[in-house]
C-alpha cells in the first residue's frame, strides 16, 4: 500500500513512509521560509480582478490540473479546493479502494488550511515584504501538500491499528466513545519521540554545509524547536482527528 | 536582486543563492527519488484521449496557472513550454527590467527538458511502475525548476562579471569569440569545489536522520556521484551556454 508501490498493509511499511515524510515536511518548509512572509498573497482583495485571495487562485488552478492529472485517487491524497474539480483525465493505478469507503469522506485539510495560513507561516517566515509571491504559494503549497499527506496518512494509521483488535476498537466505535478511541490511538513515548525527530531533522538538513569539516552548526534555516511545535500543536493531533474521524465510519 | 529580496548586484549575494539552491535542488532529487520511473507517463499515447505526453500535460496546466501569478517576471524564472501562456493576472514586482533586455531572450530550457527527462532521470529514480503518475511528475516539475532557476541564475553571473571587466568581456562579444568568452567564465577550482559541495549535501541530506547518535550512514537516497554528474555533465557547462549566450546579446 502506500505511495511507494508497497502493496503491503503494515504498521512498519506505513512507519517508513511516515518517517519519509518528516524529510519531505522539513524539506519544504526550508523551501518556503528563503521567502518574506508576503501577505498580500494572502489576503483577498489585494489584487485588482481578484474575488479571492491570490493563494486561493493559485491553489485552486494547480489542483484543478493535479485533479485531472489524477492525484486524488488515493486515500491519503485530498484537496483543499474539492468542489468544482475536474474528473481524472487518465486511469492510473486507482488506490481509493485500498481503504473502506469511510476513507473518502474524511478531510481535515480546512483545519490545516487554516492553522497553516494564520498561525504557523508567521511563525515560519521572517517579516516583509520581496514581492515574490508566485514562488512563495507555489512553496506553500508544497508545505500544505505534504502536511496534508502525513496527517490523512492517519487513515491507514487506523486501519492497521482496528485490524490489530478488531474487538475493542468495534466496542468503541459502535458506543460512539471518542475517549477510548483517542485513548486507544495515542502513545506518548511514540509522540515524544517523533517530536524529537523532526527537530534533529530540521538541525540536520537545516545547517549550512560547507566543505570543511568543522561543522558546529548552531544556526538553522527553520528552527528546530518551531518543527517539534508544529508536529505536536497540529501535525499530530490532526493524525488523531483522523483517525478517530476514520474508525467512527469504520463499520458503516 | 535575486529572489530573496536582496537587491544588491554583487557576486557574493549571487553566490548564497546559488548555494541556496544547492540544497533546493538536492531536496528534491531525493522527493523524486521516491517513486519509481514510471515510463508511461513520459510517453506520447500512453493515455486515451492525450495528444501530448501525460508530464507534457501536466507542466503545461501547471506552468498556466504560475504566469497568470506572475511567476516569469524575473529573468531567472523560465518556462519549459512558452508558447501560449496567458499573461500574468498581477503586478507584482516585476524584476524583468534588473538585467538589460538581454535576459529575457535567454532559454536552454529545452536542453534542460531534454537531459533531465532522457539521461538523467533513469540514473535517479528506480526501474519499474508504481502507479504514482501525478506525484511523479509533479515532483519532477519541482526537479526541473529547481535546475532551471540554477542554469538561468547564470544571467547574473554573467553581467556582474561583465561589469567587473567591461573592456575584456566586450572585445569578445565584439569578435562573436566564444571561446575567450567561455575562458574567461570558467574557474575550473571553484567548479571542482560546487561538484564536490553538492555530493556532500547529497551525503547529508539524504541520510536516515534517527535519535541515535552512531550515524555511520553510506546508503543514501540519492546517490552522491550522481549529483555531482548532474552538476558536471550538465548544471555548470548549461549554466555556461546561458552566461555565454547572454554576453553575446549583452551590447545590443
């Protein structure tokens, strides 16, 4: 299963990918911060013509294409902008039947969307204004593409960890009990854990590499501490709301 | 100038960008890396219904929608496919007027389309079909505009070292001499230093970052000569075309 061609439904293939994508979250948001924060791309009206904001449109059209080009055939793929978008143009290898149906309805890209745009990229990029703002949606959107990607992983998370006690997760879904659910998905020292990580990842990939060998690298693209923020503020709760969302429709 | 709002035409703002983009591409050699070659999405017909490649496509939609925002005007940002773009919908700043009009003519695009589609992407991503068309591609679009920002930087090369010996540089251009103009561009030991630099960013960035501190890692996503080929074989000898071509217009 999986984007990497791995047809196999495991906690540890789906652990790989997890792990692939901190490089890919922490590889785009060093992409995004090279530019100003730019709020007029964020703001509507800032452009004459324009009935939506200048990131909407940019979204919205590139999606448009993706759709087309069959991106959000997958479960773990989803849309910001999904109404109005056009059908898929071709019949790749069409993985939305890999998950239950439940799987299709589930999307928390509003929320991130949302805590991306008001609360994080002020966090991430440095004040002002270099008129790049073409460069700094399309690097946006690479952000919100793969933070999406990891959390709406969280639909697999889930269905790896129902199979593995059928029992207690169906007790709990079928009594509505979302504390158990919650209860039965979290596991603290895997958290800490991945909150870590991605901090040694933003030092390691973050750093300025030179050719000489001493490297006491102490200043980073991204600050470490904003990327352990980021999984533990939004990533991973986000991963937990899905799962959630996923198991309650899991015996629909 | 440059992308990064600094506006100060000098070789050592040029070089940090150039480093910068170092890292960018490196990031996504190693995003692409991820999914499998994928042929039938690079072929004519693979697909009912397209008259064009399934990438051709997929560039073309995705390179509309970045005009319309203004992405190419600034002389180091290039189309793959210019024909028929609508024109940008924003005035941004428009940083198509930093260089003299020189610049704008300058498009080895094609080049690039041609080496990293047919020689170098069968180097970089593994043999087979995993179904992953549109991410595939799309990563490969981040490859090529990462690359082609790379190759087309060489615009302000070119004129900052223009301006640091008008008189020798125009007595070339002058005599249409190409090789004085190449000789005068090329500085082999700081080309040894950017190859080496780059397989280095390949050995950091592609390693498998863990909490464990015994990092003796030597298998890496990308593999580090082959970033370094990218740079020998084609990165510095297009950026070179691109410088050349440019001073050669550079007194009209």
């Amino acid at each position: 299963m999986g984007s990497n061609g791995d047809d196999n439904l495991s906690l540890d293939s789906i652990r790989q990918t997890l792990i692939g994508l901190e490089d890919t979250i922490v590889f785009s948001l060093i992409e995004r911060s090279k530019f100003h924060l730019n709020s007029p791309a964020y703001h509507n009206a800032s452009f004459p013509g324009f009935t939506s904001s200048f990131i909407d449109r940019f979204v919205q059209g590139v999606e448009s294409v993706q759709a087309q080009c069959g991106r959000y055939q997958c479960p773990e793929e989803v849309p910001f902008f999904p109404n109005d978008l056009p059908p898929s143009l071709i019949r790749g290898r069409n993985r939305s039947q890999e998950l239950p149906p439940a799987a299709a309805s589930v999307n928390v890209n509003k929320n991130i969307w949302g805590f991306y745009l008001n609360k994080f990229l002020p966090l991430l990029a440095a004040k002002g204004d270099d008129g790049n703002y073409a460069l700094s949606v399309s690097a946006d959107l690479v952000c919100l593409q793969a933070i999406s990607r990891r959390i709406h992983y969280g639909k697999y998370v889930a269905e790896v960890k129902f199979r593995s006690d059928v029992e207690g997760y169906s007790a709990a879904i079928r009594a509505n009990d979302t504390v158990t659910l919650m209860n039965l998905l979290t596991d603290e020292k895997v958290e800490a854990m991945v909150k870590q990580r991605v901090a040694k990842k933003a030092t390691v990939f973050g750093q300025d590499v030179t050719l000489s060998d001493t490297n006491n690298a102490t200043d980073f693209k991204v600050d470490p501490a904003l990327v352990s923020r980021l999984y533990d503020e939004w990533v991973i709760p986000l991963t937990k709301d899905v799962e959630v969302e996923y198991l309650l429709r899991r015996l629909d």
